[in-house]
C-alpha cells in the first residue's frame, strides 16, 4: 500500500461492529446486556496465582455507581484526574467518568515523599475538579497535598466508598461520538504537559482498526501488562477487549518488571492469544527467564505478539525467536506496529500470521534522508525492522518537513497521518494543536493532517520508521523530554552554565543509552568529579535514568541557532564523530558506585528491648565481603540485602553507604526490580507492590523485608568472655529504652503542652469523667454502653463479693472455680452461638497466652498489621512464625497461604473485629472463605466489636450474618461494653477443655475476681434486654463521624464503629488540640509519633451510648474553633460513601 492511499472501509464492515457502538457507554450497555456474567477481566494481584475477577454485568454496576456520583455533584463536562495503582478498580473508575459525560484524565500515582509537581502541572492544564484514586493512594499523597495549590482544592474520592446502592440514581449522559472520552497526557515533560483530546468516536474507530489489524475473535484472550495510564495499556488492554467481548487477563507493570517470567507464565497458564509491549520487554525476557522457567512455557496459543511504543530492533526480535521456540514461540506471531498518543493508539500494522519485514539499508545514505537498500550482511548497512502497512479509513503520506510537500520514493520524511482516529489536538493550547493536528501539504492544500514528529518512509507498501524529527527521548517505551533533563542537570551544580547543555540518547549495545552534553564555567582545574557525580545524583533522583556518559564543554562552543536556541542533533553528531569542545568527560565504563552519598550514622541506636540487630555471621576475614560503608558488620539481614544488591550492581557498589539511593549506583529501573525479586525469592512472601518503587535505600530494603517478608529478629549478639559488661546491660537508668523514654517526655514537658497521659479520674468513666474536681465530657473511655456504673451491674458485684469475697484466691484448676465462673461461661456461650467458653483472668494475657500455646515452632502466624500488641506479643511467645499482612487485606492473606500454606503444621490467620486505632471493620466473610481454602484457623479478636456491632450486639459473627462454627477461636474482653475486666475464649468444646486443663494463663492465673464476673454476667443479661442501648450507640457514633466530614476533618477509615479517629498528620498539633480541647471541657487524649507514624498522629474518639446529641456537636465545634485558633492545616476534602 503506498503512501497517500486511502483504503475506504467503513467500520460497519469490520469486525465485532454488527451493533454499531457510537460510544464506549453504548459500548458497555451492550456487553451488560448480551453477556452480563462473561468474565471482562481477570487481575493476577501477585502476578502469578491470585486472581480476581470483574463480570461486564458488575463492571457496568460499578460505572453506574460513580457516574452516579459524579452526577450528583454537578461534574458532568468537567475532568477528572484517575490515579490508580494496577488493579481493576481503574477500569470501573474510568467508565465512571464516561458514564457521567466526565472527562478522565489518568495519571500514575506519585510515590510516597516525592514531590506532586507534575501532577498539578496536568491537573492545573486538564483544570481538574475532581480526583478518583484508592484510599491507600490517598493516604499516601494526604501530606503533600497541601503544598500544591490545585490538588488541594480538588475532592478527593476514594471509588471503594461509593456505595453500591448508588448505581440506582445514574441517569444516562447525553453521549455521543463526539463527546470527550478522555485527555492522555504523555510521559514527558513536567514544565508543560501536553493532554491528547481522545473523544469516543477515535477511541471506537481506532477500537476496530486493532480488531481488524490483529484479526481478533471472541474465542482469543489477551494478556497484558502495560500501564493502564499508557495509551497501548488503556485502549489495547482495556478497550480493545470490550470492543471484542472478550477477556483480558492483566498483570501489574512492577510483577512484569520484577519477574518477566510472569508475563509468559499467564500467556501459558491463560492460553493467551495477542500480548506485547515495548521492545524491551523481549529483549527483557532473553535476558533473564532462565532456562528451568523456559522448560514451564508453553507460547504455542501465541498469534499475535506486537511490539510497539519504541523502536523494534531485528536483533531482539532474533534473539527472543529463537530462545523462545523450543517454548512453542513462532517467529511469525511477531507484530511490530507503529502508533502514538495522538493518532489515539495504532496507525501501521502487517497481516497476522506473516513474518516481520527485516530489510537492509546504507547507513550514509539514511543519514542524508536517502533511501538505499544494501545487503543484509553489507558493511555500513542498517537493518530496520516494517512496522506494517497502512490500515482502512486511514492516509499516510511522507512529507519533508520544512516544504511540507510529499517526498518522492526514496526519500526520508516526517510521517504524516489523516484519518477518524485522529485525536482533535492537545487541550487548551491551541497553537500546539493548529501545528501538530492541522497540517496541510503545500502542493494540493489537502489536510487536516497529523505531524507525528517521526521520520520515515515507505518501502512497498511497508512503514520502516528512520528516527526523530521532534525533539523526545524513549528510553523503555517511556517518552522523556530532553529539556527536563537539561534542566535538571543545570540546577544540580553551580558551575554549570544555564541554558547551554545538551540531552540526547545514542544507541549502544543494541539499546538506547542517555548522553548529556554541558557547558562548564571556570574549568581550570581537571578534576571534575564532584560535578559528575552532582549531575547524576540528580538525574538519576528526578527521573530515574542513568547517563552513560556525560560531557563537559567549553564554554560558548555548544552547538546552537543564531537565535540562540540549542542545536540538540549537532550535538549528538558532534558527540559522536568527536568534534565537540571537550574539557572533561566520564563514561560509564568508568564508573563505580558513584559517590558516597552523605548519610546519618549507621550504627543502629535501638530503643528496642530486643537486642537482635547485634548477631555477627561467624565468618573469617577472608571470608567476609567488603563492608559497604556504615552499615555494621554482621547484621545478618542488611548482610543479606546489601549481598543482593552487590551482586547487580557489582563493582557499582563500593563507596556505597546504607542511606545512598540506590538509583545512584547507575542500576536502571530493571536491575532494581531485579534486585526486589531475589530478595523475595530469598526470603519468601511478596512485597505490596505499592511499597516496591519506594524502596530507595538499602536501610528502606532491610526494613520493607523484616516488615513484609516476616524475617524474626536474630538473638543477641555473642560477647568475649573477658569483654567488660556495660551498665546499660544492668542499670535500669540506662537502658537505651529507658533513655530514650526519658528524652521524650524531657521533650513534651519543653514544650510547655503538658504531659496529657496518667491524668487522675474520679468516678465511673461514662459520658463524663471527674478530672481535679472538674466535670469534663468525656472520650477516652471505651465504656460504649454504659454498663461501668449501671446500678444493676453495681449490685450485681456487691451481691458477689458478699458471696464469695473479693478474691477467688485460686486458679480454677485448684479450688477457685466457683459458681458465678460457671454462669458467665455458660452465658457467653449462649449469646455467642458456641460450644464452650472460657474465662481468663485478664484481657491481653487471654490473647497472649492462648496464642502462645495453641502454636509454635513449625507453624505459620498471619496477623493484620495493624493487629493489637496482644496478638502480636502471643506470636512471639509462641516461637511460630509471624507474618503481617496488608490491614485488612483478605487477598495479601490469601496470596501468602497459597505460597507457604504447604510449608507448615498449623496455621493461623489473626484478626480483630474493629480496629482499635482507625475504627474500621475486618471482612469477615472473606476471611472466612480464605481459612476454609487453605485449611487454616481464624481468630477474631472482639474487643471492641463485642456489644457494639449486630442488632443485638453479638458482634461481628452477627453484623455480617456469619455462623458461629465458621470462626475457630472467638475471642472478647470484659473491659469494653461489658463493664469489667478479664478476657474470654468461646469456640469448639474440644479448644476450650484443652485449654482449661493445659494454658499457662489459665491453669497458673487466679481465677476472674468474683465480683467482675458477677458485673459481666449482669452486663450481658442487660445487653439482651435491652438492645436499644446498642441502637443508640450507633446513632451517636454516625452522627458524630457525619458531623466530622461535614466540617472536613480527616476521619480515616472509620465506619460502623464508635471510634473515630481525627487525624491532623502532625504530633504537636495533635497535642495542642487535646490541651485545648480540655480547656474548652472536653477530654481527649492525643495518639502521637512514635505510636504512630507522625502523618497519622491523631485525636482518637470513643463514642458511647450516654453521649448526648448536645455534647457530640459542641465537641465537634470546638475542635473546628481550636484548629483554626492553633492553625493547624485543615485536610482535603475527602468525600465518602453516602456524599
């Protein structure tokens, strides 16, 4: 097909057109309709085994539910910024937008402690209102929100809080093809960003092109794992299967990156049919699938395998066929295509089934825009790989740039393309647009075309793409604008000159690799390190590329336009033939580690009780490696980290210290991934992949695998026998924690606020307290329904004690068993729907105890993270191993005893009710179903649910309908709702006669006081007969959570529960509110740093039932009047289920 051919086929001639979708709502509603239960696409969260799924009947529910939504609030027209980890809650966030008539304009997510800079400039450009986003994403973008003007001002919804009852309200938008879709903004620039205009009618047009082009059918599947902010991830992995009806199995970018053996791993397990990307991605997996996980494959289901978004060299489409076909690959399922962002996605494509155009050309000829073709072994010639031929509805035309008239045969111009996936230009910069999207040919006067900025040409009928006419770097299919780095690189050292440097990339060993060229001031001194290294700190820092060589110029010899504008092609030409003005240069082969980074002094200073950190490896000196600078020698686990990384980075490393990014020692993106996934390899378990590009340090490496990959702290380390014993190993004065303990509160009484803990209460604790003779309201009790201090409860315990003393003055086993214990065990039981329960002496010793002596050795532990210091204490008693997952992330669960389940004795799976510190609920049925998959047993911990959550108050079996003998081991405290102390554990008869007759807290405890057992008895036959109490406690504690939203204060994940937490992100703000809060009558105590992270420092609220609907609004109130009196910063609008 030459160039200038418009092949006229019209889409109702295409495949999967019969309907006729105008729009991708239409879209949709059709899939809804005809396949309401079809699997649209499967999430492998792990990127290997776990998976989940979204129906086209519950992706449409979903849409309907946040169109509804975003209907509501009046944002129809507007644009919506989506930033979405990998994961389907994207997909259903995107058709949101588009079922409102929203515009969506995704973004990648920043990481945690970088700067937002580039999302407010696309959020300042696309002038966004709104931004969809997860809660983790949210908490972890909350503190730098308010340095940036635009974000702050935007509502921020988490999608996850839209309730699904929602969906009724959504009303269909006035839709058609012309309506805006969505805004694609580039990689690139951060200065100016430039957002693509994709309205429906190019989506669906460029829909039907990939359909035609890759002959798809519904019988095929794809598997992906390209970004789902890229063009390519978005509209092939996403839209392109639903344009198809087909199913799409995706995988996170950060798992294909870790392991490709993942992506050809789900080609093989799914059968998948048509999968890609970038040619890195190829060259990626020769690389490193080893030939054990090349015996696994089987890529026979293969057809379509493109390869796009950079340039496709014939060498790795070589290399990867022939590593490939003992796995099945055939060399003719290769599909090299040529797209971009403003001609929506796919321009040039060949015929399925027919192998790749490889033709050769003389270079020399290539660099003077000729065209010659030469032998395919010929010195001096060039292969380069068709990237296909022009598709239907569609015209390409090669045009010389400057005369913008089409080139004849045999000559190199810039691509030029017109056709209905055209976008409509770039948003709000009109000039931009006149130029790139409106181009006419000087001869006829014929246009709208598109100047793509690549140059080419074609070879009969075929597209061969020559290079780059626009001034944009791709570096792994990623575009990065060589003025950011310029830049960067003149801001990094005060001796490089402003607006005379240089970036361009060269082709080295088959990959493109970044050059900086620089102009220097006062060069008289040789020794130019310092700023080497300057310059690639800070690249490497701001945007996570490594230079392989960086050149320093003489000053005024830069190659540039009488204007004055850098001449970027003269400089790369010049680098290469050797003619620039060079006063100092350093390339990679040269390189080290890079500098030593400055860090705090490595030598850990534990306030830690457990001395683990100390255990040398009995190695001898020959045997031990090279130290990396202050990291102490013979900590075991950053032994093993900094192994890791030495082992990639090799000689890189020396000079390395333990706070040194490691993006510093030159590694790229792909050998940091590598570096993540031996450790995990190593050590067993998966990082949470919105953790994995956070991990900038070796220190932030050996915390994220003692925290996520349950390595156990290590014994103490082994003293000389002759070494001298210090007093910080036997005076109680200076035990570092005792110290540490003590500089602290030294710093709070500094700080004049007050010491607010251990402040002495008179009377029973209930909507009020006594406080110095003071009456305060009071929230820092967990008395929910008053029954400390109910009179029947009053005289139930003194009815006791006149009965049975005020000490049973034995453990049961002995002679303490008496008739009240009796009772109450049987009165739990009933109320529980259990077999038996048994009574403890105190609450934390029940979960500590039972814990600790129900496993051990050989046994795996999974906790919530966020999991009571109770539980936790009772793991580490019981010698098992322990690993926490997500906070109340079934599936971080589910995907560990699908790894590990086979490699230990019991297992057990530890949650709690309600969350003491953020006041949010565990999914219990989830949890559940994962213990009964695995054959594991569940633990509820009801402290804080008991007497609170059910109609009744039975707790969290009873609000989620959940049968008693589907949780193993319930456990509950006495202290809470029911008014005294002590502990329970209510299940099968054959725990709790084990139990009686075997646990240490039991069978060596004295008995429950008799007194606080006739209290509980009396306090849950009150609960029965009267439930209002528990209706009342949930007015008051939703009234109190409404109030706070209302006024736009940060309430967490609290829901359903009677503890709200106010959390300001700072511990002395949190401080002088509780002290202002107690001037003003109302006591609150602060929960601060290091308790918690200091973005989560916090006011935590107990609500009880007693709480008057006058004090819970004066509360709220005066909290708003002191945050603003102290000037403290208010958060951003978080808007929630129910808004």
């Amino acid at each position: 097909m030459e160039a200038g051919v418009c092949i006229a086929v019209h889409l109702d001639s295409l495949p999967g057109t019969f309907f006729g979708p105008s729009n991708l709502v239409e879209l949709l509603l059709h899939r809804a309709r005809c396949q309401p239960t079809d699997i649209a696409f499967t999430y492998l969260v792990d990127g290997e085994n776990e998976e989940v799924h979204l129906t086209y009947q519950e992706l449409d529910h979903q849409a309907r539910a946040i169109g509804a939504w975003l209907e509501s609030h009046d944002l129809v027209g507007q644009r919506a910024l989506l930033l979405y980890p990998a994961g389907l809650e994207f997909i259903a966030a995107f058709f949101g937008c588009l079922y409102a008539g929203v515009i969506a304009v995704p973004v990648y997510p920043p990481r945690r402690n970088r700067s937002l800079g580039r999302i407010q400039a696309i959020a300042d450009d696309a002038e966004a209102r709104v931004a969809l986003t997860t809660d983790s994403v949210l908490n972890r973008v909350m503190p730098l929100i308010d340095q940036t003007p635009h974000l702050k001002q935007l509502t921020w919804l988490p999608t996850c809080r839209v309730s699904a009852e929602t969906a009724r309200d959504w009303t269909m938008p006035d839709v058609h093809g012309d309506t805006l879709a969505f805004l694609q903004y580039t990689s690139g620039s951060t200065g100016a960003p430039k957002g693509v205009v994709l309205s429906h009618a190019s989506l669906v047009h460029n829909s039907a092109l990939i359909s035609y082009s890759f002959e798809h059918t519904r019988t095929g599947r794809g598997v992906f794992w390209l970004p789902s902010y890229h063009d390519m991830g978005l509209i092939g992995g996403i839209l392109q299967p639903l344009y198809i009806g087909r199913p799409n199995v995706l995988i996170s970018p950060m798992s294909f990156l870790q392991k490709p053996y993942r992506w050809l791993s789900a080609i093989t397990r799914y059968r998948g049919s048509t999968s890609g990307g970038p040619n890195f991605a190829y060259d990626l997996c020769v690389r490193k699938i080893t030939p054990e996980q090349r015996k696994t494959l089987d890529l026979s289901s293969w057809q379509v395998a493109f390869n796009g978004a950079e340039p496709v060299r014939a060498e790795t489409l070589d290399a990867f066929a022939e590593t490939f076909a003992p796995c099945g690959f055939r060399r003719e399922a290769f599909y090299p295509c040529y797209g971009l962002a403003e001609a929506t996605l796919i321009v040039s494509g060949g015929y399925v089934h027919e192998q790749s155009e490889i033709s050769t050309f003389d270079a020399e000829a290539l660099a003077r825009n000729e065209v010659v073709s030469a032998e395919p072994d010929a010195p001096g010639g060039r292969k380069l790989v068709g990237c296909g031929k022009n598709l239907p509805d569609q015209r390409i035309e090669i045009v010389d740039p400057e005369t913008r008239v089409p080139c004849p045969a045999g000559r190199i111009g810039e691509i030029w393309v017109q056709g209905p996936s055209v976008a409509q230009g770039y948003w709000g910069q009109e000039e931009a647009t006149e130029q790139v999207f409106r181009a006419r040919l000087a001869d006829t006067g014929e246009g709208n075309f598109l100047r793509t900025g690549d140059l080419g040409f074609m070879e009969d009928g075929e597209l061969y793409v020559a290079g780059r006419l626009k001034d944009l770097l791709i570096v792994h299919g990623v575009n990065y604008y060589p003025q950011d780095i310029e830049r960067t690189v003149q801001q990094s050292h005060p001796r490089l000159r402003l607006d005379c440097g240089a970036a361009f990339v060269v082709e080295k060993n088959g990959r493109e690799q970044l050059v900086v060229t620089q102009e220097i001031g006062h060069h008289k001194q040789s020794n130019f390190q310092e700023v080497f290294d300057a310059i690639r700190r800070t690249v490497a820092g701001e945007h996570e590329l490594i230079p392989s060589a960086i050149v320093l110029l003489k000053a005024g010899s830069i190659p540039k336009t009488s204007s004055g504008k850098i001449q970027r092609h003269a400089c790369r030409d010049g680098y290469l033939a050797g003619t620039l003005k060079v006063v100092g240069q350093w390339r990679d082969e040269e390189r080290g580690l890079g500098t030593s980074v400055p860090s705090e002094t490595i030598k850990r200073k534990s306030t830690s009780p457990k001395p683990s950190a100390e255990k040398p490896q009995h190695k001898t000196p020959a045997e031990q490696p090279a130290p990396v600078q202050g990291i102490p020698a013979g900590h075991r686990l950053t032994d093993l980290v900094v192994e890791e990384i030495r082992r990639v980075a090799k000689g890189r490393a020396n000079g390395m210290t333990l706070d040194s990014p490691i993006v510093e020692t030159g590694m790229d993106s792909l050998e940091r991934m590598e570096i993540l996934a031996s450790l995990e390899d190593k050590f067993g378990g998966r990082f949470p992949e919105e953790v994995l590009p956070e991990m900038e340090t070796a220190r932030q490496l050996v915390t994220a695998v003692e925290k996520y990959l349950g390595i156990e702290p290590r014994p103490a380390s082994v003293r000389p026998a002759d070494a001298e014993i210090p007093a910080a190993a036997y005076c109680f004065d200076q035990f570092p924690e005792y110290v540490s303990l003590r500089e602290n509160l030294d710093m709070l009484e500094a700080s004049g606020l007050g010491n607010p803990f251990f402040m002495v209460h008179d009377g029973p604790a209930r909507d009020t307290t006594i406080i110095g003779g003071k009456k305060y309201i009071h929230f820092s009790s967990y008395n929910y329904l008053g029954m400390s201090g109910n009179p029947a409860v009053n005289e139930a315990a003194k009815a006791a004690t006149d009965r049975y003393g005020t000490s049973a003055s034995a453990s049961r086993v002995v002679s303490g068993q008496k008739v009240i214990h009796v009772e109450l065990e049987r009165e739990i039981t009933r109320f529980m729907g259990t077999e038996d329960t048994v009574a403890f002496v105190g609450g934390h010793a029940t979960n500590e105890s039972v814990i600790g002596h129900l496993f051990g050795p050989g046994d795996l532990i999974l906790h919530d993270s966020l999991a009571h210091n109770s539980i936790v204490q009772g793991c580490i008693l019981s010698g098992a191993r322990r690993r926490p997952f997500l906070h109340n992330d079934w599936q971080a669960a589910d995907n560990l005893l699908k790894q590990y389940r086979h490699e230990y004795r019991r297992v057990l799976l530890a949650i709690e009710g309600v969350y003491s510190m953020d006041g949010d609920v565990s999914d219990l049925p989830k949890f559940v179903e994962v213990k009964k998959r695995h054959k594991a047993l569940l633990m509820i911990d009801e402290a804080h649910s008991l007497g609170i959550l059910g109609a009744t108050g039975r707790g969290i079996g009873e609000h989620f309908g959940v049968a008693a003998d589907d949780v193993d081991i319930w456990m509950g405290t006495f202290s809470k709702s029911l008014g005294s102390c002590g502990g329970y554990i209510s299940g099968c008869k054959a725990l709790t006669d084990y139990l009686r007759y075997t646990a240490p807290g039991f069978v060596f405890a004295a008995a429950v006081p008799p007194a606080s057992a006739a209290a509980v008895l009396a306090a849950l036959r009150l609960l029965q007969a009267e439930p209002q109490q528990v209706a009342r406690l949930r007015e008051n504690a939703r009234l109190f959570l409404g109030l706070a939203k209302q006024h736009g204060l940060n309430t967490g994940a609290s829901k359903d529960s009677p503890i709200v937490p106010v959390i300001l992100g700072n511990s002395i703000h949190c401080l002088q509110l509780s002290k202002a809060m107690f001037s003003r009558g109302v006591n609150v105590q602060p929960i601060v740093h290091p308790a918690v992270e200091e973005n989560a420092a916090r006011l935590r609220y107990f609500i009880t039932a007693m709480h008057t609907e006058e004090q819970l609004r004066y509360t709220i109130q005066a909290m708003v009047e002191e945050l603003e009196r102290i000037g403290a910063d208010r958060p951003a609008p978080v808007a929630t289920e129910g808004e």
